[in-house]
C-alpha cells in the first residue's frame, strides 16, 4: 500500500447527505450547477474537494457542514463552518480564514459505492464502528484513490491516510490518531507528498523505531530514474537518506469494479543510511 495517497494537500469537505453518483458532489442532491462551479473554484487554488455525509441515516438539516484541511508538514490545520444555501459556498474564502479551529482530529472513511462497491461494502462498517468510538467527528467521503486498499480511513489535519482498516481496530486507530501517533501496518501514506517520498516516510519509522507523527519530515525527493527514487529526510534520530525502487506491477482483481488485469506502480524502500 506504501505511496498511495493521494498529491493533494488541501481539502474541501461539503457535506451532502443521501446518494452520490460516481463523480460524487455533483451526481447528488446537491444542485450540480453549483457544484460544478464549487469544485472548479477549490481545483483552481489546488484543493481537492470532496462530499462528505454523517455515517448512518442523516436527518435533514437546514445547515450543513464546510470544511477546509491543510495538512502541509508543519502547517496542518482543519477549518468548520457551517452553510444554509448552496451559494454560500462560491463566496467562502479558501486561504484558511474563515470557520474555527478543530482541534481533535477527524477521521474520513471512504464509502462511495458508486465508485467501487468495494469501498461501501468495507467503508460503511468501519465507518459505523468508529462513530461508535469517536462520535461526531466522523464522516464518510467520497473518493479517496485505492478502492483495493478499502476500506480507506483519512485522519485530518494530520493527512496519514490508511488502508485496509477492520472494523475491529478502530479503537486502536482511533487512540493512536489522539495521541498523535502512526499506525504503521495499516499506513498507505501521507497525503501531499510524492509516492516515493511516502514510502521513505513509512520506512523510516519502521526501522527507527519511531512513533509520532512529527518524528519524519521530507527535505527532498529526487524524481525516478532507473528506477530509483532518492529521498532525504530529518528524524528525530537524525538526518537519513533513503532509496526507493519502483517497479510495475501487473494484479487481477485489483477492485471490485475491475476485476480483470490491472498494472499499478509499487514503491518498496531498500536502504536508509545517514546524513
């Protein structure tokens, strides 16, 4: 799963309770109009957006939730408001200025069945179990990449995105993301970064015995040659350089909804030295 996560680093979260079609916000009850011109807008200052809904049965409401997560390293931060009017939305600033601070992590769950059956088959559950645990600061999304990781779980502002989560670890996934640790066997990445740069990230935990989230940072990520990716990083065991192969990889079954041949790219660390 290392390297999966997606590029983006900025999120806009609107939620839209009930059914979503594939291209999610606007194949739903929202009017698609706007939100053509809602994802236009957050795409043009490089935010990824995405429909988020309540797990379970939504009761209606006249407000609805907005929010805006920057989970750049160093600057994460998550921003809520509320809006009545789907309008509302084309005059809401993007530069972090608008709602209040959410302090306690929040956890998006993949569940768009119209996507890949895969993620609502697998999402909703682990969505349900961690409102179970952490009740109301969890949503399901629509998608997040990787329906054969699913299900899928976003924790932000932190942006570590996980995969293949069962419902019987969320308490475990939950409390880590509190204490602002890693779950390192469940981990796909960190969204924002280059994949290879992902994978550096995970490794070196793993083979510094490190834990909290603040504990790698990425100083640089040389593009691929031959195969090859570079990456420096500062640990909070010192500077390390790791190198990360990257090889094509053909798979059957690679979703749900594609359940022929498929190629994906693998990302597999192979030496972490020094400096």
């Amino acid at each position: 799963m290392l390297g999966t996560a997606f590029p983006a680093d900025r999120l806009l979260l609107v939620e839209q309770p009930g059914p979503w079609g594939r291209p999610g916000l606007r194949a739903s009850r929202f009017p698609a109009d706007v939100a053509a011109a809602v994802e236009r807008r957050a795409l043009a200052a490089g935010i990824r957006p995405q429909a988020i809904r309540r797990p379970g049965r939504t009761a209606s409401s006249t407000r609805r939730v907005w929010a805006l997560a920057r989970c750049r390293d160093g600057v994460e931060q998550l921003r809520v408001g509320t809006w009545q009017r789907p309008e509302e939305l084309l005059d809401l600033p993007l530069d972090g200025s608008a709602g209040r601070v959410e302090d306690e992590p929040w956890f998006l769950v993949c569940a768009h069945g119209k996507h890949d059956p895969c993620c609502a088959l697998r999402g909703r559950g682990v969505a349900a179990a961690l409102e179970s645990v952490r009740p109301g600061r969890v949503w399901e999304t629509s998608h997040v990449g990787g329906d054969r990781f699913a299900a899928n779980v976003l924790v932000l502002a932190s942006g570590l995105l996980y995969g293949r989560v069962p419902a019987g670890g969320v308490a475990e996934l939950a409390d880590a993301a509190d204490a602002g640790r890693v779950v390192l066997p469940l981990l796909r990445g960190r969204i924002g970064l280059p994949p290879a740069a992902q994978a550096a990230v995970a490794f070196a935990y793993g083979r510094l015995g490190l834990t909290s989230v603040g504990d790698v940072h990425v100083l640089s990520c040389s593009p691929v040659v031959d195969g090859i990716a570079t990456v420096r990083m500062r640990t909070a065991r010192g500077d390390v350089t790791a190198r990360v192969s990257v090889e094509r990889v053909v798979g059957e079954r690679l979703t749900c909804a594609a359940p022929g041949p498929g190629a994906f790219l693998r990302y597999r660390p192979t030496e972490l030295a020094s400096g």
